[in-house]
C-alpha cells in the first residue's frame, strides 16, 4: 500500500466502549451476592465477525467482582486494526462502587486508568510506560457499576411499558462524572438466533444521552432476564452482539475484519484547488434514517463558521487564516488564564515525558515568535513520524515520542503535546479533509475522509495545524466536526458528537472563492 496514503483519516472504534455499558434486566429478587457465572458473545459490525465479548460476575469475600472484556478487529484499507478494552468492577454485596480497573490497547502500549472510591471521592490513576498521573473528583453517590445496575435494575422487572432512569460510570467516556441511562421495556417480541432459530423474548431498550447525542441499545433477554442479542448503531454502521457459547466465541471465522477507512468517505462532485481561500459546504444527514440521529452542534473556529439549518443541514464556511497576520502577532496566549488547561499534561499528552520535553525544545530552538515556533513544530512532527502506518487505532503522545508509528492522530497528539512542552496551548480537532489526490484508489481522489489534526492559540486565536498532511497554513477543505482538549474528558466524551455523522454524512459544495480554474481536474 501506497504509505502517502496512511496520512489521511483514521476511524475510533467507539462502539467498544458502548458495550460495556449495556444494562442486563432482572427479574425482581431480594438483593443477595451473586452465583459465579459467565456469558459469551460474537460481536459483528455491518453484519461481519468483527471479535467477541466475555463477561464475568462472581462473589470474593464479601465484594461482588465484575469482568467484561472485548476483543475486536477492523480494517482501515488493507491495514488491520487489533483493539481490545479490559474492565473490572469492585463492589460491595448491595451494590455501592468500590473501584475498578480498565485497560485499554488502542495501540500498541495499553493505557490503565484504575480508580478507588473513598468517603464520596473518586481517586484515579492514569498509567503508560511507567508515568502515573493522579486526580481526584467528588464522586456522584447515584452511580452504579455493573453489580449495582442488575440491583437496581431488579427493582422494575420485565413488566411492558416499564420506564425508569440509572447512572454509571466509565472514564472512557467521561472522567469527572457520571452518564444517565433511560430504560424502557418494550414487550415480547420474535427475533432470530445465531442458530437460525427464532425465540419469543423480552426487548428492553437503554438511551445513554451525552453532548446532545441520544445512542439507543436494543437488548432481547430471556424469561431469566440474560441477553442474547444487543443492537446498536454507530451512525449509519450497525453493531450486533449475540450470545454464544466460549467454543464459538473464540473460535474467529474465515471473513474479513469490516473496513471502516473507505466506507466512511463523504463523496463530493468536484475537487476544491489548493489556493481557495473561501469554501461554503452544505453538510447534510438522511431526515429519514432510523436512528433518528441529528445534526450535531458543529464548532464555530476563527476559519470556521457554523449556520444550523435545520435538525439534519448546516452551512458550513471555511476561510484560509491571514498567515501574515499570525506571523506578527506576540506571545501572549501562553499567559492567558483560559489556556491553563491546554498547558497542562494528561494521559494523551503527557508534556511531564522527558522525550517530549526533549523534542520540544530541539524542535524550537531557533524560532523566536508563536508563529515560528508553530511552524518548527509542524515540520518536525511531520518528519518525526518516520512509519505513516493505518494500523494503529490511537496512541498517545508518549507512546508516538516512542515508536515514531502512526496516522493523523498520532501526529495530531504528540504536535499537541510538544506544542504545550514549547509553551503554546495546544488541543486537538477531529473532521474531515478533503483527500489528496494520489493518496488513495483512483475514484476517491474527489472524496473527504476523516481525520484529525492539531490547533494552537497565538495571540488568542485558535489556529489550525496539521502535521500528517504537511500544512501550517491549513487549507480551506478542513472542516471541524468536534473539539478535543485531549485533557481528561475521555476519548469516547470526545468523539460521541461525531458518532452520527458516521456512515451518513453527505456534502455538497456550494461555492469557492477564488472559483477554480476551468479545465482543472475533478
């Protein structure tokens, strides 16, 4: 494979960490510790053997231990992607949080976040390669962990039309606090099994609303309240989990891993030049889909401006930064109090790691103003990251300073973090671009992928830089589709906004300034 071609888009598999928050219904019980017992599934997206979910609950002494783990693998053109997210829960017999463990390899280094709460503080403790970060936040006494949702959950039973609202906790999705889940019982209802054989069972649907984005799982449980089959859709890429035995689960199959690099490329009718300083782009989702998933709120940007049309349009217009202006502008981002936080070091970009902070001040060394330093950093990273490579789902900065390995993220994070090392605020932006030509299979030259790329805050104003495609001076077809601080807002709280877009988004240009010159190719 072409290696230009590594630089483009990357896909988070995000619908990992959905699984593990999926409610198991019970029927209505006295609260007692539980029988150890084990349960095994196939996990498939767009209808492709994509890896396998185990979980676990058992007694040991007097906690009640949860365990979930899920396996997966997809591709991004030909290159494959392994992930795999490790959880395990600590509780006590009626159900109050204790603790917890999760591990998480998007990348070829894990990430560990474990967290201990104590007297209504929850104390985490983030760890790659060695380096511990440590926070605390007061802890919501609402929440519940696996054990502590089946008690509740007990409560209401399987009765039709049963309605009732939960709180758990997952720092992948969001760190400083809770997310609610909305449970509704639907009925009984006929579905088929991996056997081929259909059962009347008990569907239950479960809402998790985060940043204005409702995703819905459909869970079909037996008269003894255990699932079978669990739906969801990750805008327009469906998700089914069905049970099986720890034989079938492992057993893998002869299908390939489901690509989602290509699949999610946004189709356009034409190319945009390189020199448009002005690009108006109506973005549109399907009114009529049936996740009923929005438009989300796209972010407004000094190159970017943001006109919500409707539920399901906007009008977004993108305008090439005045580059001698930013050249002359002083330092006085870096003393700005609102940029405290993208100073500071976190999990994603640990600006504390003595490899960065080495990079950082090599990369620097003869620029005097924010802008060169912008520039110096750019072009390192972009030469830094020696192996372009599509196999990595998303590493953090310590773990790129490291390997060297990655696409846009990787860049994205470790310009980030050497950015904050060199003393610019710094943060992340998932969209799309517009895909060199060249880059990929001939026919997709016309195409935005998704991708992400880095900002820094000269003189107060967000300036967008990008590391894989080779740019200071951004061109006009980047278009933002979600923020990211890269602090402790968890990758999942990160991305969630985009999830529709997924699979669904269309686009149409509507004007570019200068026009592009006639006879230029499509």
């Amino acid at each position: 494979m072409n290696r230009r071609r590594t630089r483009l888009a990357r896909f988070t598999p995000f619908f990992c960490i959905l699984a593990f928050t999926l409610p198991a219904v019970a029927q209505p019980v006295k609260p007692e510790m539980p029988r150890p017992e084990e349960h095994w599934y196939i996990v498939k997206l767009q209808d492709q053997r994509c890896g396998y979910m185990f979980l676990e609950v058992k007694p040991e002494g007097d906690e009640v231990r949860t365990h979930s783990l899920m396996s997966m693998e997809i591709r991004r053109s030909n290159s494959p992607i392994k992930i795999s997210a490790d959880q395990r829960y600590r509780e006590t017999a009626d159900g109050r949080p204790l603790g917890f463990r999760h591990t998480m390899t998007l990348a070829e280094k894990p990430m560990i976040i474990e967290g201990t709460i104590d007297k209504g503080r929850l104390k985490l403790v983030q760890d790659q390669y060695g380096t511990k970060q440590e926070s605390a936040y007061d802890f919501d006494p609402e929440i519940k962990f696996a054990w502590g949702l089946q008690l509740e959950q007990r409560k209401h039973g399987l009765a039709p039309g049963t309605t009732f609202t939960l709180k758990s906790y997952d720092p992948s999705i969001k760190v400083d606090g809770p997310f609610e889940l909305a449970v509704n019982v639907v009925g009984k209802e006929p579905i088929t099994l991996p056997d081929g054989k259909s059962r009347t069972l008990t569907k239950v649907n479960s809402t998790m609303q985060l940043q204005g984005v409702a995703i819905t799982t459909a869970s079909w449980v037996d008269d003894d309240a255990n699932p079978l089959v669990m739906d969801f859709n990750m805008g327009g890429f469906s998700v089914r989990v069905l049970a099986a035995t720890k034989e079938q689960a492992l057993a893998g199959g002869n299908e390939a891993a489901p690509e989602m690099f290509i699949n999610t490329f946004v189709k356009v009718d034409r190319r945009i030049g390189p020199d448009a300083k002005v690009v108006k782009l109506r973005l549109k989702l399907p009114p009529d889909d049936k996740s009923n998933m929005k438009m989300p709120d796209l972010p407004n940007t000094p190159a970017q401006s943001v006109e919500k049309v409707n539920d399901h349009e906007a009008i977004v217009t993108i305008r090439r930064l005045d580059w001698a202006a930013i050249r002359k502008a002083g330092d006085t981002a870096a003393t700005d109090p609102a940029m405290k936080e993208y100073l500071r070091a976190s999990p994603t970009v640990d600006i504390n790691d003595k490899r960065i902070k080495r990079h950082a001040k090599r990369a620097v060394k003869d620029a005097r103003t924010p802008a060169e330093k912008a520039d110096a950093l750019r072009r390192y990273v972009t030469e830094f990251v020696e192996y372009k490579a599509l196999d990595v789902g998303f590493a953090s900065a310590s773990e790129v300073v490291r390997t060297r390995k990655g696409d846009c993220s990787e860049h994205a994070v470790l310009l980030a973090a050497m950015a904050r090392a060199a003393g610019l605020p710094a943060r992340g932006v998932s969209g799309i671009v517009q895909i060199p030509p060249g880059s990929l299979a001939p026919g997709e030259g016309g195409s935005f992928g998704y991708h992400m790329w880095t900002q820094v805050n000269i003189d107060g104003q967000w300036v967008d830089i990008d590391a894989a495609l080779r740019q200071t001076d951004c061109d006009a077809t980047h278009v933002a589709l979600a923020l990211m601080p890269l602090n402790d807002e968890g990758l999942g709280g990160s991305i969630i906004s985009m999830l529709p877009l997924l699979g669904r988004l269309q686009m149409e240009i509507i004007s570019v300034e200068p026009p592009q010159a006639a006879g230029a190719r499509p």
